[in-house]
C-alpha cells in the first residue's frame, strides 16, 4: 500500500513536497549549526548546498503544482541530480 493508492494521488504530492522541503533545510543546517567545524560557516559549502536546497524546494513546489505521470518522471531525474549535487555539497565542504 502507498499513498496514493490508499489516499489520493493530491495527498502523496503533498507529503512528498513537505518532505523535500524538509530535507532543503537539513541540506542547510550543518552550515548554521555546530555539525562539523569544517562545514560551518563555510562558502564553499553553502554555496553548492544553497543551490541543492532550492532545486529541492523546486521538486516539492512541482510536484504540488502537476504531479502526472510524466511530470514526476522528469522530477525523478531532477531530485536524482540535486541528491548527488548535495553530496557534493559535504564533499566539497569538507576538502576545500
């Protein structure tokens, strides 16, 4: 069973907006927050995290707006890239 099989297709489209949300502002914390001296106050990584957080935001807001087969598709791909871009967010963030 999944959402939008015992739901409706509008309320999966939801929680996984508000989860996408969720995770632009985890992307965003270790920036803030005393995580990793490293990554703390670093341009570097806020930079390369700031664009994953908002591609994030982006992907959520999308899938509100449309979320029709190939629309979610072409979002796959979209939240697929902005998860490797905020790995390479931590990566960059931790070696430059």
């Amino acid at each position: 069973m999944t959402l939008a099989t015992r739901y409706d297709g509008d309320v999966a489209s939801r929680v996984a907006a508000a989860l996408f949300a969720a995770g632009a502002v985890l992307i965003l914390l270790p920036f803030f927050l005393a995580v990793d001296a490293r990554l703390q106050w670093d341009p570097v990584f806020l930079g390369i995290a700031g664009i994953a957080a908002l591609s994030s935001l982006l992907v959520g807001r999308s899938l509100v707006m449309d979320h029709s087969p190939g629309k979610v598709l072409s979002l796959k791909t979209r939240a697929f890239v902005t998860l490797h871009v905020s790995i390479l967010a931590f990566v960059a963030g931790a070696l430059l």
